[in-house]
C-alpha cells in the first residue's frame, strides 16, 4: 500500500461546502500556506510512475530556495565582515545554485504545464464515475465504470477521442482522487471569482492543500470500494493508489456529485437497451 509522503497539516475542512469557502476565501491573496505540502502534491500528481521526475522536480525547487536564501546569508556575512569560502564566491559569481537548478526546474514546470489538459480529462472520468454512482433516476447495468464514463466524456465535442481519454487515466489513475478533488474546487474558483483572480488545478494545491487532501479523501474511499455487482474490482488500485495520509483524512470523508445530464442519461439508457439485446433479435 502506498501512502503519500506528507507533512502534517492543522484540522482540515470536513464538507465540501467548507472545502470551497477556504477556496474562495484564499483565492484573492493567492499565497502559498503550506509550500511544502503543495510541492510534494504537485510531484506526485505530475509523476505518479516516476520517483526520479518525483525526486528531481522537489530538488530543483528547493535548490533555488536555498539559493535565495543563501544570497541573503551572503550579503549578510559581508556587513558582518565575515571571511566567506573563496569556492562558494567563485561559485556564485557564475550564478550559483540557481544557475544549475533554474534550467532543471524550467524544463519540469514546462512539462507540468503540458499535464493540467490531461489532469482534467482524469478528473473528467472520475467524476462522471461518482455522478453515475449517486444519480437515483437510472439503475446502470453492473453499475457505474470506467468505460461508461469515457464514452460520456467521448460523446462532448470538446473532448479528444477514446485513445486519449483512456490513456490519460491509464496514467494518472493513482492520483484520480487529487486531480478531481482538485478540478471541483478549480471550477468553485473561476465560477466565483473576477477576472484578475484565475482558478486552476494547480491553483488549488498551492492555496488550499489541505481543502485538496479532504475531498480527495471522500474520492479515495469511494474509488476503494469493491463494486457491489460480482464484487468486480474496484475503480482505483488497491496496490498502487498514492493515499491520503491517515492523519490528514475527515474522521467523516465526503464527496461531490452532480446530477446527470438529460443528454448523458438518454446515452446511457441506449447503450443498456444495445448491450441487452447483443446477439438476439432486436424488437420491434
């Protein structure tokens, strides 16, 4: 079993609705509460299968920190008058630690950056999964699943096609619960707020961690749970889920839902009729 690596936090929020106050509330100050726990949440949603992207995007990120910070300390030493290494000097003068980290962490950022699409394409899927599940106007044969919930995404014109929907989550399954809880508080964010204040995923973890691993909870426990029909498998890994630490979940872990849109259940009450009657004669 795999647990995220994280600090500890104070209480966190325990509803959505207070999940997406601290969100709305943060939003206009845009600061960072909690850098570390954003650093570490960003590396594991950008490379959930790769500890060295994991392991060089938190290095390059705390060189140029310790950069900044050592610049301080420099000039600091030389009103005090004390000697410095003639290495460190030398060092410096050719740009020092953010010499060597800034092109590293450029690349990574860069990279991230041509993440988010997919990100939201996986929080996509995974919300359309819970929608289905909590949706009383439809009973679904063998209930909700992944395939149902790509090919609602496929039947938006917006969307790319079943390749691409179904290797993005192939790739970003392990983090499923962050990048939905994530993408509702990113969608809270710019349904409520001005222009000058822009929401995004990436947005989230960095103001509202803590409102990010509540929510991402209730989706975890939900993606665990053994699906009810045939005791099939459930919608997240077991063995290779990224978990929300124990100390950072809601004693009660919540999710969201939204109710099915008439299109969405015209497709889904078709694809029933289609599958049951696969290999006999359609009726009249």
């Amino acid at each position: 079993m795999l647990v995220m690596n994280l600090p500890e936090l104070p209480v966190g929020p325990n509803s959505v609705d207070e999940c997406v106050r601290l969100c709305l509330k943060r939003l206009p100050a845009d600061d960072a509460l909690w850098p570390r726990v954003s650093l570490l949440l960003t590396a594991y949603m950008a490379w959930p299968n790769d500890e060295s992207k994991r392991d060089s995007f938190v290095a390059t990120y705390l060189a140029r920190f310790i950069q900044n910070s050592a610049g301080e300390m420099s000039r600091d030493l030389s009103v005090a008058n004390v000697p410095t290494s003639q290495d460190w000097i030398a060092f410096e003068k050719f740009g020092g630690l953010g010499a060597v980290a800034k092109p590293a962490f450029d690349h990574l950022n860069e990279e991230i950056a041509q993440l988010q699409r997919r990100w939201l394409l996986v929080a996509d899927i995974f919300q359309l999964i819970v929608d289905m599940a909590y949706d009383d106007r439809i009973a679904l044969r063998r209930g909700s699943s992944i395939s149902k919930a790509i090919e609602l995404c496929e039947i938006e014109r917006t969307m790319p096609g079943h390749s691409q929907l179904r290797k993005a989550w192939s790739d970003f399954r392990d983090v499923a619960h962050l990048l939905v809880a994530s993408a509702h508080l990113a969608h809270e964010g710019i349904s409520n707020s001005t222009a000058t204040h822009e929401a995004s995923i990436l947005k989230a973890i960095w103001i509202v961690p803590d409102g990010v691993l509540a929510l991402a909870a209730g989706f975890q426990e939900f993606g665990l749970q053994p699906k009810a029909v045939r005791k099939e498998s459930p919608i997240l890994r077991q063995d290779k889920l990224w978990r929300v630490p124990p100390c950072l979940v809601p004693k009660k872990p919540f999710v969201v839902f939204r109710r099915l849109t008439e299109e969405q259940l015209e497709y889904l009450r078709a694809r029933h009729v289609s599958k049951k009657y696969i290999g006999t004669t359609a009726p009249c």
